[in-house]
C-alpha cells in the first residue's frame, strides 16, 4: 500500500490519522498545508493544484523512505490534493509516528520541506480580482529579465 | 531520434498544448529543449525547471533514445 497518496477530494484526515496509530509510538505530529486567504499582498479566493501523479507518488514515497531511514521513525505518511479548493481547506497532511517527539518533527518538516521542491505539483492561486496566476512566475519574471 | 515531450502547468500555457512530438537532431534532454524553444517564443527554462525522461527525474544533459518521453517541468510549487 502506497504511504504517499495524491487524491482529488477532500482529505479524510480522521482516517489519515488512524492510519497511523502504532502501539511502540509515544510520539505523533501532524502538518496540514491549508489555503489561505492572501499572498503576497493579493486577496486570494482559491487555489488550484496541477499534480503530475505517477512521478508524485514515486518520488512522494521516496522522500517517506528518506525520512524513516535518516530519523529512525517508525511511521511516515502524506497525502496531497488536486484541483480546486476553497480557503482552509487541506491541501496537504504529514503524518510521522515516532518512539519520541524530537525525531517525529524532525521528520515531518523534512517531508514537508522536500515535498515542496521535489514533487511535480504546481499551484495556481486565484484572486479576488478575478485574476489567476502560477505560483513561482515571479522567479519565472525574474528568469526572464536575467535572458 | 524522434521524442514525445510533454509540457507541464506554466510550460502547457507558454506553448499553448500539453505533448507534441519532436525530431531532434539533438542528444539531450537539454538539446531538446532549446529546440523547443525555438518552436514555442513564449517557453524559457527557469533556473528551477525540472526534467523527467520516462517517468523518472532526470538532469539537463541526459542523454535520450528514441521512442523516449520528455516531461518538462516548470519550477514547482507543491504543499
């Protein structure tokens, strides 16, 4: 079963969680990535995720067996939503369970962390002006002026 | 050497389609792109612009075989 997961709906994170539950864990955290209602200044009404799914998982499940390999926790899972969503809702849960605390936020921000650089997913945040932009084309801009 | 490339998130709006395929003279996925870019006015590599070759992570000067499929991504922003 793949500990990496990309869905369409809305995250069941009471299920995430459950999932997760391990006898020889005193330690559980959790990071939920939720849209907010602004960026960089500009109100924002919702956001749009493009996931290329079969290099996302793979790559997803990779950086899961980094992080049990380099924290030694003994759980490590996320889950990552697609298309369309409102504000507050979950784009992203991290679960790690772990012996002891130090190690399971450890492990949880080195997920969170590598998945944001790593996988192939893409976010278009979509203002309250009507107006809808990728995130990153201000790096894209800058790329640009620099030929 | 004739390659299918597809085009991801900002990169399917810079060309305006999402797979073509490409007859390249060219021998790395980098070749390739700069003839793409030749194809498509609007396409730049960004200095975080990634490469797949058949569905697994590849770099700038991978070499290519026929039959391969290109994946370019623009810079990412997951989470």
């Amino acid at each position: 079963m793949n500990r990496f997961t990309v869905t369409h709906d809305t995250i069941a994170l009471d299920a995430f969680r459950r999932g997760m539950d391990d006898p020889s864990c005193g330690a559980y955290v959790q990071f939920e990535g939720r849209v907010r209602n602004h960026n960089e200044g500009q109100p924002v009404l919702r956001l749009e995720y493009e996931i290329y799914e079969p290099l996302a998982v793979k790559e997803g499940e990779r950086i899961l067996d980094e992080a049990l390999a380099r924290y030694g926790v003994e759980k490590a899972a996320a889950e990552h939503r697609g298309g369309l969503m409102g504000l507050e809702e979950v784009a992203v849960v991290v679960g790690v369970s772990a012996a002891h605390r130090d190690e399971a936020f450890a492990a949880c921000r080195y997920i969170i962390d590598e998945l944001k650089i790593r996988l192939p997913i893409w976010k278009k945040e979509h203002y309250a002006s009507g107006e809808a932009r990728w995130v990153n084309c201000q790096r894209c801009a800058s790329a640009h002026d620099q030929g | 050497m004739r390659v299918k490339v597809r085009y991801f998130a900002a990169f399917r709006d810079d060309t305006g389609c999402s797979e073509e395929f490409v007859d390249s003279a060219g021998s790395t996925t980098g070749e390739v792109f700069e003839q793409c870019r030749s194809r498509h006015q609007g396409l730049h590599r960004h200095q975080a612009s990634m490469v797949a070759v058949n569905d697994e992570m590849a770099q700038w000067d991978t070499p290519l075989a026929d039959g391969d499929e290109v994946l370019f991504f623009p810079p990412v922003a997951g989470g």
